[in-house]
C-alpha cells in the first residue's frame, strides 16, 4: 500500500469512528455515564489493516474533533484515547507475531483486558476528579447503585462497573472486527489492484 493510500484510508477510517462515537448506548446494570460506542471497531479494523501508527492517527482524530463537544472537560476524550490505544497496542503486537485469526482473536482479547485495566486507571485519575467537580461523590455512587446495588464505593464503581464493563465492550469491538475484518481487507486490496491496474494501463 502507497503512503497516499494508507494516509487516505486514515482519513476515512478516522471520519467513519467520529460519526460513530456520537452514537452511544448503555449496558444493563452498568454505571449510567459509562456507554458503549462502536467507534473503537473501527479503529481495530484499521490497526490490523494499516498499523499501529494509522489507527493511533484515527483516535487522536476522533477524539480531537468529539472535544469540541466535550461534556466531560476533555477528560473523556483523553480517557478514550488512551483506552483505546491500549487495545489497538496490544491487539496488533500480539497479531503480527503469526497473523492469523486465532491470533487476532488472542490479540482482540488480550487488548481488550489491557483496555480495561487502563479504563479503571483513567477512571480513577481522570473521569472521577471531574465528575466529583460538578456533585459530590456519594451522589456520583448513589446514581450507580441505583442501578446496581453492588456499586456503593469507588472499588465497588471500578470493580463491579468499571471492569466488567469494558469487557464486555472490548467483547462487542472484537466480534465486529472478526466478522467485518476480512471482507473489508479484501475489498481494500482489489481497489488497490484496480487502481494498480488502471495506472499501468495509462503508462
């Protein structure tokens, strides 16, 4: 693939996960501000198809442009970017060391436990102290438990809310990417070739 191409397909890739971040949904029994976007399927599409750099590229894109809509201070935005850099990180290293499906599916896994070890991280550092700015922790626990009684303390948010929740996520991005992966890689490279084809045709 030419630098054009690759920095082409960034582009969209990136335009494609900006729209699907404006789409969120929540999951039962999970903390009500933690939502689920298909943003991030996209971006681990990207990473097995043009690497690490590319798909970095996309997040911070996404991200840069969702921040001037920020309702969280930025701090969302930033949680983001390095939750998903963790996945795509990890995801593709483990990938390319024999790239193959089992071994995208290993990567898929593995990237999405270093997601969420990374979301508990930026939930404690980032998404909390902001929240905690606009009303009082007991309340930010209280809406949780409302919904979970299990959730009463900020182990009980990232254990029982924090964690499982980004599982199940990195769960949903990686049966996305498995099933859409091949197919758009395959439809990539024809383009490619046809492209290939057309330029020599003129020459």
């Amino acid at each position: 693939m030419t630098k054009v191409s690759k920095i082409t397909y960034t582009a969209i890739f990136a335009a494609i996960a900006t729209v699907l971040m404006y789409f969120e949904f929540p999951l039962p029994f999970m903390p009500p501000f933690l939502k689920v976007d298909l943003s991030g399927a996209v971006v681990l599409i990207g990473a097995f198809m043009f690497g690490i750099g590319p798909a970095i590229t996309m997040i911070g894109i996404k991200d840069l442009i969702h921040l001037t809509q920020t309702q969280t201070g930025g701090s969302g935005e930033l949680a983001d970017f390095l939750m998903l850099s963790a996945l795509v990180i990890v995801a593709v290293l483990i990938y390319r060391s024999h790239k193959s499906r089992k071994m995208a599916i290993a990567g898929c896994i593995s990237g999405s436990l270093a997601m969420s070890v990374v979301a508990m991280l930026t939930n404690y550092f980032l998404i909390i102290p902001f929240y905690s700015q606009i009303m009082p922790l007991e309340a930010i626990f209280e809406a949780c438990s409302a919904v979970n009684p299990l959730v009463t303390g900020m182990q009980g948010y990232l254990l029982i809310g924090v964690l499982p929740f980004n599982l199940i996520k990195g769960t949903i991005l990686t049966a996305i990417t498995m099933l859409a992966y091949k197919k758009l890689s395959v439809f990539i490279k024809s383009k490619q070739l046809e492209v290939h084809r057309s330029t020599q045709q003129a020459n």
